[in-house]
C-alpha cells in the first residue's frame, strides 16, 4: 500500500511539474514584462512632463534670481559688515567699488576691506561669509602681524559681490 501511495504521489508531482508549473511561469514572464512597460512608460511620461514646463528662459531666470538685484547690492554689503562686527572684528574703513559687467547682465562690487583681530576669528569670519554668501567670490586675503608674538592680525580681504542689473 505505501508503495502505491509514494507511486501516486510522484505521479501528482509529475503532473503538477509538467501541466501547472509552465502555466504559471508563463504568467509570472508576461506580468515582469508588462510591469517593465508600465515602467518605461511612467519613466518616459515624467520626463516629458518636466521637460514641458522647463523652458531655458526658466531656467535663465531662476539663475538670475540667486544673486542681489542692484537695490539689495548695499542691503548685502551691511550684512557683509554686521557679520563682521559679530564676529568680533574691527572694521575700521573700506573700499567699495561698483564695477559694471561686458555682459549687460551682471555687475561686481569689489570690497576691499582692511580688518583686524586674531587669525582664527579673521578665519571665521571668511568662512561665515562663504558660508552666508555662496555667490561671493573670495579674490585675496593678505595677512601681516606686526611681530612673532603678537595675537592680533591685520589682514586685507577682498571680496567681490556679484550682482544683476534691474534690467536683466
């Protein structure tokens, strides 16, 4: 009797393997390639619906938009300023230049700015302007101490702030 029932079982087995199983691998291919189609065309939708509402105007505009308009250039110069008394400096005078730009769409304003203090406070104080004013250039920074042992620096920073014209 047992060997009768093992013998049925392989043969279920065996039928199962060979009618049930391709069936179902079948199914399991067409739907992998049917989610793979609905992917690419999910992919390729969202693509084109970027692409749309992007234009290089857009984009040109929203450039343009990170830098100060010429009204704010000496709202960010004050700041400029502010951050430096924070951060305990002296700011006793300074060079501002305002130089307009070959292209018609930018302008510089070259600061000059002689500040004293220690090394790691004038340290500081660049780092935080990098870090407050991601569009500033850093053009020189010039160190001198008056003797080896002196804790106070005088340093000539120059920064260069670029900003837009009303008309771009």
């Amino acid at each position: 009797m047992l060997p009768l029932i093992a013998f049925l079982l392989v043969v279920a087995a065996a039928l199962i393997h060979l009618v049930v199983l391709p069936g179902r691998e079948a199914a399991i291919e067409d739907g992998e390639r049917r989610l793979a189609r609905l992917e690419r065309s999910a992919r390729r939708a969202a693509l084109e619906r970027q692409t749309e509402r992007v234009t290089p105007e857009d984009t040109r505009q929203r450039l343009l938009e990170r830098f100060p308009s010429e009204d704010q250039l000496n709202a960010e110069l004050g700041r400029l300023l502010d951050l430096a008394s924070k951060e305990g400096l002296q700011v006793p005078t300074g060079d501002y230049r305002l130089v307009p730009g070959k292209d018609g769409l930018f302008d510089r304003y070259v600061l000059n700015l002689p500040v004293s203090g220690s090394y790691q406070t004038i340290r500081r104080y660049v780092a935080a302007v990098r870090r407050e004013f991601p569009d500033l250039a850093v053009e020189d920074i010039s160190l001198r101490r008056e003797s080896i042992d002196s804790a106070e620096v005088e340093a000539q920073l120059r920064f260069i702030l670029f900003g837009r014209r009303s008309a771009a």
